[in-house]
C-alpha cells in the first residue's frame, strides 16, 4: 500500500509540480463573468470560457492593486470603457496554488487592442447575419410623414443630448410645435438594449391610442465602447422589425453603429434628429405656400371683379352705421348719467349705514373688553388661590410615598416618606400609623 500523506502535504506537492512544469506566465483569452473591486482597491474576478450559454472552463484571478490601478487606466485610456464583467479579454497571467485557497490565476497585463478587436469581430457577425435576413432596409420601406407632429422618443431624461433634442424643438425659430413623448431607457451597459426593446413594445402599445409617426432613438456620443449597446443583435431586430419609420441620432461622429444601419434614418446627433423633424415642417410649409400662391393669382382676378361692388356696399353700410352709433351713444350717454346719479345716492346711504355700524360696534366692544378684564381678574384670583406654593406659605406641608399623595398611598411602618414645606424637602422614615379620631 502506497504511504499515506497529509492533505497540506499533498498541495504542497501540487503546488510544486505546478511551478516546476509550468511557464512563468501565460497570454489567456477568457471572458470576465464577475469582477468585484476590494476597498483595498484589489481586483477579484472569475474567468470563463463559454460555447453558446454553457460555460466550458471558469477559474478564480485577481489583479493586486498597484497591477490594477495601471492595467485599468491603459485599458480605459484605449478603449475608452472601464474592465467590467461581460467582456472577453485577452491577459498575461501566472497560475498561482495555495494550500489554503487553492488554484487562481494573477494577472499582470490586459491587451486592450485584443478586446477592440474581438468587439469588431462581433459587430461584423450580427451585420452579415442581419443582412442574410433580409433586415437591412426593412424599415426603410416606411414612407415619412409630411408633417411628424407625433413623434415618441426613446432616450433618458438625464442625458444631455435629450436636452439639446428637447431645446432645438421647443425653441426652433420658425415656431414649429412638435408633440413628443420621452419613453425611458438605458444608453449604455449590458442592460440598455432590453430597456431600449421594452421602450419599443410600450411605444407600439401606446401608438394605438396616440397614433405616433416616428420613433427617434437619441444619446449624445461617449466613448466607443459606450456604444456597444447599439451594436446588440436583438435590438437591431426590432427596429428593422418596428411598424414605423426610426430616426437615430447617437450622437457618434465617427462610425455607424448596427442601430444605425437598420433604422429608416440615420444622422448623427440629437440636435440633427431635431433639425431633420423640422426639415419636414419646413418642407411642408415651403409647398404650401407655393399652393399659396397659385391660389392668391387665381382669385386675384375674382377680387378685383367684386371690388367695386365692395366700395358701394361699404359707403351704404357706413352711412348707415353712423347713424346707428350716434342713436346708440345719445342713449349711453343718457344711462351713463342715470347709473351715476343712482350709485351716489346708493353710496350716501351705505356711507350712513357704515358710521352707525362703527358706533354701535366701539360701545359694545368696550363693554365686553371691561367685562372680559374682570373675568380675567376673576380667574387670576381663584388660580393664586388654587396654586399649592399658597398653602405652603401658610405653612401647611404635603407628604408624598413613592411619589403619590400620602391619602392616595397605603402607608406601612418602615417606609420612607418625603415632606414637602414651603423651602424644604425632608425625608422621614414611617415607625407608627395611629387612626385619626376625626374620621
């Protein structure tokens, strides 16, 4: 039979093998499925490989906090994002054991370009799997309105861009009102596409009652990773899929994100979203007055014919109207004197009524004010008179036991009883209880 060892001698021997075998360090590609950062400003993640949903490999990794502070400020200085769970990353690493913990891995160095790279690599999948499917130029098929007075926008009310989109509305120099609806959603992280999907089905819900013409979808720009959101598979779906024309402006002046790509129309900021839904009220008025002006050289004509019948009409009327308004003046004129002779007689009276109401009012308020003082002198009496510190000044005392009166108490011989005078508080202890003859 094989000697046996201890469990601390057996992970001393794994530990050894494990350093004498294996390189110093190793490049890993894996995907970070949690990472949480120490008070100590130590990193502590869990790496993974998956194929679909199933997870193949995972093992513990840490990245002490001098490492850390430098890999994460080269890594956001690249790609413009923090290191976060979810991302796939490329890192220089060393497989550590130790007889307590077991096995993890410390990792030195995180290549950002790989990360860019794969984030490419992803994007172009979803674009040709889009493309496969005929979703492209789905939503493109839609014609847009003439005039889009009902627009839903789906954004966040803290972002600045929804700011700039609200503000180019509301104070556009032609005086165009646009009728929007702010349905909230996240802009970035790996929740925003399904809070941008649900913004979707409610707007689609919503539309039956309130009949939107548009959906604009706006951010503001931020870092390019920031944007990933945008590039999510099932997001794109739905706006391809959406039964109305979308407008996104993201705000990203360099690339297209898939977003983009599939919606009716892209430009690039909030404010353009806003400019491009007044073009539309702009184009609109430009043709109406054109229409305008057909009209006005079509009547033209017809003006001119009606004109002169117009002058003789208007002597007539203004002949008679005259004479009507010089009727009707005589006679205002007449009540107007009528109403003043009749509001300064009514105004007389009420004058005389006021002065007795104010002498009735002064004698009777002095009357009750002298009958009030002695009630008040009154009650000032009885309450000297009910005030304890009155006996006392005559020298009564009062007895307490146990902070009750002694008549609501049940004294025994032995207890301590405290009496109050008028300048002392003298404590006595009870030796006899007599029956007073006066009960």
């Amino acid at each position: 039979m094989q000697q046996a060892v201890s469990l601390l001698e057996l992970n001393n021997i794994i530990r050894d093998s494990l350093e004498n075998n294996l390189s110093p360090s190793y490049w890993v590609v894996a995907e970070i499925g949690e990472l949480k950062l120490a008070p100590q400003g130590h990193a502590y993640l869990e790496l993974v490989e998956k194929n679909g949903n199933q997870v193949k490999a995972k093992i513990r990794a840490n990245i002490w906090q001098y490492t850390f502070r430098t890999v994460s400020g080269k890594f956001k200085t690249t790609t413009g994002q923090e290191i976060r769970a979810g991302m796939k990353i490329l890192a220089l690493a060393t497989v550590t054991f130790h007889e307590l913990y077991g096995m993890s891995l410390t990792i030195k160095d995180v290549d950002p370009n790989f990360t860019l790279g794969e984030r490419a690599r992803i994007r172009q999948e979803i674009i040709d799997r889009l493309t496969s499917e005929g979703m492209m130029a789905l939503n493109k098929r839609f014609e847009l309105p003439s005039v889009p007075q009902r627009v839903a926008v789906i954004s966040s009310q803290s972002a600045a861009g929804y700011g700039d989109f609200v503000q180019q509305l509301q104070s556009n120099r032609y005086g165009y009102q646009v009728h929007f609806k702010l349905f909230q959603a996240t802009l970035q992280g790996t929740e925003a596409p399904k809070t941008m999907i649900n913004a979707l089905e409610q707007i689609e819900e919503e539309s039956q009652d309130i009949g939107f013409d548009m959906v604009v979808i706006i951010r503001g720009g931020g870092a390019q990773m920031d944007l990933d959101c945008f590039d999510d598979y099932q997001l794109a779906l739905a706006i391809a899929k959406f039964p109305l024309p979308i407008i996104t402006g993201i705000g990203h002046e360099r690339d297209e994100t898939i977003a983009d790509l599939v919606a009716h129309t892209k430009v690039k900021t909030p404010t353009a979203a806003a400019e491009f839904i007044l073009s539309g009220f702009l184009d609109f008025e430009e043709n109406l007055l054109t229409y305008l002006k057909k009209i006005e050289r079509n009547v033209s004509q017809r003006l001119a014919w009606e004109d002169r019948r117009l002058t003789e009409s208007e002597t007539r009327i203004k002949n008679a109207s005259n004479q009507s308004i010089n009727r009707s003046f005589e006679a205002l004129e007449q009540k107007k004197k009528n109403i003043f002779q009749t509001t300064s007689n009514a105004l007389k009276l009420e004058t005389y009524k006021v002065q007795n109401f104010e002498s009735i009012i002064k004698k009777d308020s002095k009357i009750r004010l002298q009958n009030e003082e002695k009630n008040i002198y009154s009650l000032e009496k009885t309450i000297q008179n009910l005030n304890p510190m009155t006996f006392l000044e005559k020298g009564y005392t009062r007895s307490e036991i146990d902070g009750k009166p002694i008549h609501k108490s049940e004294p025994m011989e032995g207890m301590e009883m405290i009496t109050f005078s008028r300048i002392q508080k003298i404590k006595s202890t009870i030796t006899k209880i007599e029956q007073n003859g006066n009960q």
